[in-house]
C-alpha cells in the first residue's frame, strides 16, 4: 500500500535513451503499477563527450518513443516527453518538449568542466585544484550558475537544487551551514523564487545510496517555504522500480517545512495541489 496521498506523477525519470536502466516502456508500466496518473521521461540534453547524456542523434527517436508510448498507454495514465536541460547544453534542447526541468551538473572553471554529480574525488579535486581548497568559493560559484535558471523562460523547473552536496554524507565537503555558504544558496533562491520558479524535492540520490536527506536539505526546504517558493516531488529515477520511490516521506518533509501544497502538470502547465 502506497505511503503518499497527494504525489499523482512522476516526471523526472530516466530511461535506456540516456543513463537509466530500464526502457521507456518499462517506466510507464511501472508507473501505471504504482497508481501514478501521470508519467513523464526527463531525457538529459545532450552535452559534447558526456556519455551520461543523449546523443544528439536519440533525441528524435526519443521523442518518436514517447509519442507512441503516450498512444499506447492512453486508458491507463498520460504519458509526456520531457527533458532535463543542462546549462552546458545547447539551448536549442529548450524546445520540442512537454516541460522542462533546468539542473547544473557541473561547472566551467578557466575553460576546465568540473562535474558536481560523478564521484566524490572528482567534487574533492575540484574544490582543490579549482578553488584553492575554498569549498565555500566551489559553492558560490555553482549556485551563481543554478541562478542563470531564473533567466530561462522555458524552464519549469529547478532540479536538485543543491546537488553540489551530493557526496557530503558522512564526511561533509561543502559547510552547508557556513555564513558564505548559505548567503550564496540563498541569493540564488531568492532569485528563482522571484521568477516563478518550481522547486523539486528530489528523492532519487536516497533511492541510490547516495544521501539519507533529500534535495534540497532540510534547511534549504524551510528557507524556500519562508520565501513563499513552490515546490513539487520527484523520484529522478533511474530504474523502474523507483519511480515512486519516498514519494509518502518528501511529502511529510514538505509539510513539515510548511509547505500546504505542492505543484504538479496538468499536461499544459504546473498546478498547485493541497497536500
């Protein structure tokens, strides 16, 4: 028995086309399993010599795959084609899609492409070799560039808002209470905020292993419910058997920031549900 009531969705999903586990097919089904209404695949935009990412040449029959998926599956929940843009991305991969989820996977420093979602060696090397050993400096510089979102009509909404954390459990690499560290994050919010942009609280690096407190932290969930900031829930699912997954839990976390309702698609736009 599910744990969740309000969460009837699931959007940020990834499939065979990119860096999930299972086909599209797969993900619809498993959707439909679980009681979502509706189903959409966030393919990641293509970005030069990352294998993560689509193909440009995928992105059409990616497209083509969700088109009939959305046919086939029309009696049991509605199927939409979405992408998750990377600000490395070009921007051409704004358009064609049914909504748009905007995230920072990495960073430029003196023409070096620092990734904040690889390994936890890499994000260590990079606060080292990038920024003098000042993680506080790495931070402001990833969420000067989270804001740049707020500058991107086509751009629903901002996924794992501090992904830059992704490796700090248990031994931190970012000092997310430090003064530096959240005037930064919260500079950025503000201005997402002010732009109308929704929040994701975001499950999938618990699904994985990653983490036991969701994107964004607890703190960060009190800061934007403060700002009167709109929020959603999503798995970022990789694999079928999680496109649900902490559903019943982000929404107890929800409210317990404050949030009374969440934002979810009606096929044309985000509407906001009571929890």
């Amino acid at each position: 028995m599910k744990s969740y009531k309000t969460m009837t969705q699931s959007l940020h999903t990834h499939s065979v086309f990119d860096d999930g586990k299972a086909a599209p097919e797969e993900m619809v089904r498993a959707s439909a399993a679980a009681g979502l209404k509706i189903f959409g695949s966030s393919l990641h935009s293509p970005i030069p010599d990352e294998s993560w990412t689509c193909r440009p040449e995928r992105v059409e029959p990616f497209k083509a795959e969700m088109q009939r998926l959305k046919a086939a599956y029309a009696e049991q929940l509605e199927v939409y084609c979405g992408v998750e843009y990377d600000l490395l991305s070009d921007q051409a991969y704004l358009q064609g899609f049914d909504y748009v989820i905007a995230s920072v996977h990495g960073i430029v420093v003196d023409g070096a492409t620092w990734s904040m979602d690889d390994t936890r060696e890499r994000s260590r090397r990079m606060i080292v070799l990038a920024f003098d050993g000042d993680a506080n400096a790495c931070a402001k510089t990833y969420f000067q560039r989270v804001q740049t979102i707020a500058e991107i009509p086509e751009a629903d909404i901002v996924g794992h808002f501090d992904l830059l954390t992704k490796f700090d459990e248990p031994d931190p690499l970012f000092n997310a209470d430090s003064k530096r560290y959240r005037n930064a994050a919260l500079t950025a919010m503000e201005a997402l905020v002010r732009a109308g942009k929704i929040f994701e609280l975001n499950t999938g690096a618990v699904s994985r292993g990653y983490r036991t407190e969701f994107y964004p932290s607890n703190q960060l969930l009190r800061d934007l419910c403060d700002l009167g900031g709109k929020l959603t829930i999503t798995s970022d699912s990789h694999a079928a058997n999680t496109v649900d997954f902490g559903y019943g839990e982000a929404e107890q976390a929800a409210k317990n920031a404050g949030f009374r309702e969440i934002w979810q698609f009606d096929g044309k736009k985000f509407v906001p549900t009571e929890l």
